[in-house]
C-alpha cells in the first residue's frame, strides 16, 4: 500500500492597507484581526498571509498581543505569486437589482479583472441617493477584497463610484465591446488582446441611443453566443471566454 499523503494545509489570507515590509510587525485592522482570531480561531504561532495589493504577498506569524482582539502579524519571508491576469480587463456592468451586483463583483474578481465600473443605463430599475450609492461602493469594494483572499490574488480590482453611462467616457487605446446578442462580431474572429473594457447592458438590454452613442465612441457589438445571458452572468461569462482564449486558463 502506498502511505497517504496529506496535503500541506493552505494558509489564511487576508488584506490590509498598510504598507507591508518583511521583518516589520504589522498590527491588523478590526476586520481581518476578527476574521483571523474569531471566525478561524488562529492564536499566536500560527503562520498566516497578508497583502495589501502591491503585487506581493508576506508570511507572517502571529505574536502574542498586548490587548484583546487585536492581531499583530511578524512578517517573515514575502513572495510575488504569478497570479494575475495576462489580460487587463475593465468591466462596465450595469447595475442589478438585489444582489446580483454583488454576484458580479465577486466572480469578475475570481476571473481576474481589473476594473469594475457599476453603471445606471436608461432601463436600468435600480435607483440610489448619493448615500446609498457610496455605501454600495464600499460594500463592493469590500466584496473585491474577500474575493482576493479567497482566490489568491495579489492585486485588488478597483471598483469605481456608480455613474451613468451616458458619462462615461472610453480610452481610444483600449478595445470596447459590449455585449449584444445580435452583432456580427464574436471573440473567435478577433485578434489576440491583452486589454479590453467590456460593458454589459441592464437586464432589458442597452437601448438603442446607448447603443448609437458608444458605437459613436469606437465600441462594438459583440456575440458570446446564440443564448442571451442574465446581466449578472454576461460579464463573468465573457472574461471566463477570454481567459481561455488569451489569458491563463
């Protein structure tokens, strides 16, 4: 018989803001010192992970802390995993009702983007004060965040404050798609890209103004597909296709 092997066990990953250098011992903030100490039940000696988005990730070990809940991390040894995407990919996404953005944010981000950009469009059902939509920014940058310690990234997509279509504005540079059911193009007659913003329509689609102002723009129509897709699954959907054809799938 073969002896079993058991796995090495993955360690706990978790983002902070502040700068990160090894040898230094950084003081966690309240959300991941909870995550580590009361949700995983961590104490100290044990080894963990943190990263702050600049691309490297630091192993640390956890130290005896002078007051309660609070986790301090020594960091010992860092390490710059090749963990993201080949292909930058900025995606517009019109927002859903109930949840379905939060689904997005949190797929996208496991796919690899590395832009969300939340949109109102002219058939979009979703209104939100300025209030509401800054604290749906936060909650989705926050959900960007759980993705990326999840999946292992090393660098935070950037989720941008809610605006509307009509005000956003492309980059000549970069190739623009948005998805339409109906349109000629489709991703295995386009050449390999290594950039592309990608912006999904509401649920009863892009109307034909919006359609008329970003082909105005240089955006083109683009088919996944026979099948017309959810909003909330179109996105992920297309950067999955990507990541197959020129990415690291």
């Amino acid at each position: 018989m073969c002896p079993s092997i058991n796995p090495k066990p993955r360690l706990a990953r978790v983002y902070t803001s502040q700068a990160l250098a090894v040898g230094e011992a950084v003081t966690l903030e309240e959300g991941p010192a909870k995550h580590l100490l009361t949700v995983l039940r961590h104490q100290a000696g044990d080894s963990v992970i943190v990263f702050n988005g600049d691309g490297a990730e630091y192993v640390g070990q956890i130290q005896p802390a002078a007051r309660a809940k609070a986790c301090v991390v020594q960091l010992e040894h860092h390490t710059s995993p090749a963990v993201e995407s080949p292909i930058e990919v900025h995606l517009i996404q019109a927002i859903g009702r109930g949840e379905r953005m939060d689904w997005v944010v949190q797929k996208a981000t496991e796919l690899g983007v590395g832009r969300i950009t939340p949109v109102f469009t002219e058939r979009t059902g979703v209104k939100l004060d300025a209030k509401r939509q800054s604290q749906r920014q936060a909650r989705w940058q926050a959900i960007a965040i759980g993705a990326c310690e999840q999946s292992g990234r090393v660098r935070v997509p950037s989720v941008d404050a809610p605006i509307e279509l009509s005000h956003w504005s492309g980059s000549n540079e970069t190739p623009t798609f948005y998805l339409d059911p109906l349109a000629d193009t489709t991703l295995n007659t386009l050449p390999k890209l290594d950039r592309v913003t990608l912006i999904i329509g509401p649920e009863g689609g892009l109307s034909p103004s919006e359609i008329d102002a970003l082909n105005h723009d240089g955006a083109q129509g683009l088919r996944l597909g026979p099948r017309v897709l959810r909003t909330e699954t179109a996105g992920p959907a297309a950067i999955a296709a990507l990541q197959a054809l020129w990415g690291d799938f």
